[in-house]
C-alpha cells in the first residue's frame, strides 16, 4: 500500500506540474497522511484539496475513506467504488518520495523505514481517482484515493506494493478527459522504471 508521501517544497509543484488557476500557496509536508487535505492535479492543470481517502458518491457515510486510500489497479474496473472514478475522474498527487516500512529478520514488530523517491530529485505524479460525496444535508466533500500495482526490483525487496507513478510524458494522457477506454486506462497502471527510483532508508 502506499500510506505516507512527502511533498518537501509546495511551491514547486506549480512549476512542475503547470498549474493553470491560482489556488493558495501550497506548503511543504513532509509527512502526508491519510484523511489530510492534499493537493490533487486535475484536467486542464487545475489544481485542487481533496482528502485522501475515497468516499464513493453512492456511499452512506463518509468514514468509509478511511478504509480506501488506495486502490489496487487488478481489476480495477470492476470495482464498483472505482469503475466509474477510472474513467471519467483522475488525477495526479504530486509527491516529492512516498515512504514504506519494511520488516526486521529476526525482531518481532521491528520495522525499518525506506524513502522512495526519483534518483534526479524531481517531484513526480501520484495516479489517483477522485470522487464528491454530498451528505444528507447538501454539504459536499471532494476526496481521491491513490492506485497501487505490483513493485518494480527497487520496491521488491521491502514490500510487495507500490503506488503507480506516472512518467511525466504520460501525465497529460492521464488527465485526459477524453480518454475514456479502459484498456487505454489501465495500460498506465504498471510498476516506475528501476532505474529512475532509488529506496534510502529514513530516521
């Protein structure tokens, strides 16, 4: 799974990913955690808050995000909360590294931290599905949820899933409305090249 995330300058991602509207300065965090406000990118480099954790617009309680920060990208499309989210609301969560814990041999509980992140330093996008959730009484909550896929041979030796990161030519097809096939779709949803990642363990 991918639980925690880092963005170390919020003020890159404006830069880095385009963005088009002017939304508040976006502040560094290096602990990104489930239920937050996060930054989300969507069509036309438009930039949005949305609370990690995906409520379905059908669902009868909000606290059922708390149980969908991530969605796995096997058989994605069948999923009831994410079918529809797959193919007409996606979008990217910038990320400057994501982090994963990997088991001690030998020390029950004993778990060592990694940092993820891209050899170059660069930010990169998260792919991510979003969903809005209106209550009984008309108010509305805008929350995503991040897609994860097997791990590439960087990931491999400290867990058996990582978020899908798309390479910064595939972005825009990502966010591209009109791309609506789920083969198209799904074709994205693959393991970061080894050769961009580098795992170093963290305090």
């Amino acid at each position: 799974m991918c639980g925690r995330y880092e963005i170390v300058d919020g003020k890159r991602i404006f830069v880095r990913f385009g963005v088009a509207n002017a939304i508040p300065e976006m502040l560094a965090n290096l602990d990104v955690r489930p239920t937050q406000q996060v930054p989300a990118l969507l069509t036309d480099h438009q930039l949005q808050l949305m609370k990690w954790g995906l409520v379905p617009s059908w669902a009868k309680d909000v606290s059922i995000g708390n149980k969908m920060i991530n969605a796995r990208a096997e058989g994605i499309e069948q999923k009831p909360s994410f079918k529809r989210p797959l193919r007409t609301q996606r979008c990217l969560l910038p990320a400057s590294a994501f982090f994963e814990w990997q088991g001690v041999t030998g020390a029950k509980g004993a778990k060592t931290k990694y940092r993820i992140g891209r050899k170059d330093g660069d930010m990169f996008g998260l792919a991510g599905l979003y969903d809005v959730w209106k209550s009984p009484s008309g108010y509305e909550v805008t929350t995503c949820t991040i897609i994860t896929c097997a791990p590439n041979a960087v990931m491999a030796p400290i867990h058996n899933r990582m978020p899908v990161i798309l390479l910064p030519e595939d972005e825009d097809a990502w966010l591209d409305p009109d791309m609506t096939e789920v083969e198209a779709i799904t074709s994205y949803l693959r393991p970061y090249p080894d050769e961009l990642l580098e795992a170093v363990q963290a305090a």
